[in-house]
C-alpha cells in the first residue's frame, strides 16, 4: 500500500503564502518537471511579493539524493537573488546522514528543526522596510 511518503510528487507543489514567507511541504520524491515548474513559481511568486522568506518543509521526504539536494540549492540561489531567504525543516535524520554520505552541504540554506522553528529563523533575519525605499537586510 502506498502511503503519501512513497508517492512521486508530479505536476504542481502548492506555495503557501504566510505573511513575508513563502511555505512549501514536500512529499515522496519530486520528478525533474516538477521540480523546474517548483522554481519557477517560487521565482515568479518572491518577485511579485517580495516576501523576505522561503520555508521548505521536507519532514515528508524519506530519502534526498544528489537531484532534490542540487534542487534546494538552486531555489535557495535563486531566493537570495530576489532578496529571500531559504530555510529547509524537518529534516530526518536518515535524510541529514545520506547528505553527508554524498558530500551535499547545501550551499545557501539554513536548516530548522520543525517548521515553527524555521519560522522563527526567518522572522529573526527579517528585511528592515524603509519608507519608500529598497528593501535593507537586518543586521
């Protein structure tokens, strides 16, 4: 029987907007097309509201191999082009092991523990809105 871990993720990955976060919940593996058409709308979607954040939950994958690796730090490239930041949660411990038994070290992500937590990461570095102007990192 299959359960939604083991299910191939194909077509569209719901975005989520709360607040100056965009959250995505991945399930099962995550297929090439599904996973461009993944970028692509975050791209468009951190463009048109200029969020500050992007939140991926992961605690449904069971296993990350060098595609859904090499994935994440591509749309955490692309978020910090667009003034955003990526924050990976819920990460398994299997999944943090096979990471680094590939020599995956996720170059522009910050992990979290639950998505609460990755929350929290990312309200602590919110951008600082200045009246009228361009938005500023915090310090």
């Amino acid at each position: 029987m299959n359960d939604a871990r083991s299910r191939p993720v194909t077509g569209h990955v719901p975005v989520l907007r709360l607040g100056d976060v965009l959250l995505v919940t991945l399930q099962g593996d995550l297929h090439d097309s599904t996973a461009q058409q993944l970028q692509q709308d975050l791209a468009e979607t951190i463009s048109r509201t200029g969020v500050h954040g992007v939140l991926i939950d992961i605690s449904g994958v069971e296993i990350v191999d060098s595609f859904l690796g090499r994935v994440l730090a591509e749309i955490a490239a692309q978020a910090k082009l667009l003034a955003a930041r990526t924050v990976v949660a819920g990460m398994r411990p299997a999944v943090a092991i096979t990471l680094v038994e590939l020599g995956l070290t996720l170059p522009g992500l910050s992990t979290a523990l639950s998505t609460e937590a990755g929350m929290e990461l990312l309200a602590q570095r919110a951008p600082v809105r200045l009246s009228g102007g361009p938005r500023q990192e915090s310090p």
